[in-house]
C-alpha cells in the first residue's frame, strides 16, 4: 500500500505470493453534511477504484437541515493482478458539495 500524506489517493499493488492476485477489504467511515451555504438535499460518497465509483459502495444521507453530520459508511474487497496497481479515493457522487 502506498499513500502520500495529504493526499486523497491509496495505491495498492498486487505481489507475487503464491496467487494470482491481491485481496483488500477497503473500509471507509466519515461524518458527512451539507455546507452552510448550500441548499439541503440527499448527499452521498462511494468508494472509487481508478477514479471510477463503486456503485455498490455508495453512501448516501439525507439531513434534515444544512450543516447537520450523519454517518456513513460502506467496505469492499478489490482483488488486484499480480505486478498491477489500483488506485482507491472516495468520492463526492452527490450534485452539491459535501462536507467530510
């Protein structure tokens, strides 16, 4: 696993152990709202692998007003190739901005 501090992205590369790939659990958990200045609405995330979201990740919430936090979260497995590389980011898939 590779990760740069201050950065939003996870490498995960696939080593020769015997297998034909890797297996990860990815586990994402965050307090998310809608910010201040924004109109109230379903916002959601889901976890991405090579920028492009998991659909069967995806985290939605519903506030009832703006800047109020709920939970969410969501965990899959991503199987990577021996010698590739996948990159892993959590993304806003929401219309409007959230706040993590």
């Amino acid at each position: 696993m590779i990760h740069r501090e201050g950065s939003g992205l996870v490498g995960l590369r696939g080593l020769p152990n015997g297998q034909y790939r890797a297996r990860f659990l990815v586990e994402f958990g965050a307090n998310i709202a809608v910010p201040t200045d924004e109109t109230v609405g379903p916002i959601s995330l889901a976890i991405a692998i090579n920028g492009e979201p998991v659909v069967t990740s995806n985290m939605i919430s519903t506030p009832a007003a703006v800047d109020q936090y709920n939970n969410v979260s969501a965990s899959l497995y991503i199987d990577v190739p021996i010698g590739c590389c996948s990159q892993i980011s959590v993304e806003n898939t929401s219309t409007i901005p959230v706040s993590v």
